[in-house]
C-alpha cells in the first residue's frame, strides 16, 4: 500500500526518525521522497500525474485507504510501544 505524506520542512528530521524506526520494526517496506521524482519548481508533466492519481485512485477502490481516524490511532499504538 502507498501512501502520499506531506512533511513540514521544520520536522523532517522527526519524520525521518520514525520512518527508520518503522522500517526496522518491518512496518516499512520502502520509501521514496518526491524529491526522487523531480526537483522542486519542475513541472510535472501530465502523464506522470495521471499515473500517480490513477495508481492512487485503485487503491482506494481496492480499499487499501485508511481514515484519518484510523491513522491517528495507528499512531498511538506506535507511540505505546
């Protein structure tokens, strides 16, 4: 499952940490920056946008979508342990 997070520059670094923490807990399987995808100012060209929302709007039908509900509880549980 993919998921789309907006990080605010001032907490990257915090971000980053439980990234790597979810990764050696096996939660993570991967990540990618957009950054990895193009560089900050460049247009991005219309195919790659549509395969990005039609990526994204099958997974939603398939129902790998969690609520925002769902996301802060998720996280809770995360912070327990």
């Amino acid at each position: 499952m993919t998921y789309h997070i907006n990080v605010k520059r001032d907490s990257l670094k915090e971000f980053i940490q439980i990234i790597k923490t979810l990764r050696s807990l096996g939660v993570i399987e991967s990540i990618d920056s957009t950054s990895d995808l193009i560089k900050e100012g460049e247009p991005l060209d219309e195919e790659t946008l549509l395969n990005i929302l039609d990526h994204s709007e099958k997974e939603i039908n398939d129902g790998k979508s969690f609520t925002m509900d769902d996301v802060k509880n998720q996280i809770k549980n995360w912070k327990k342990r």
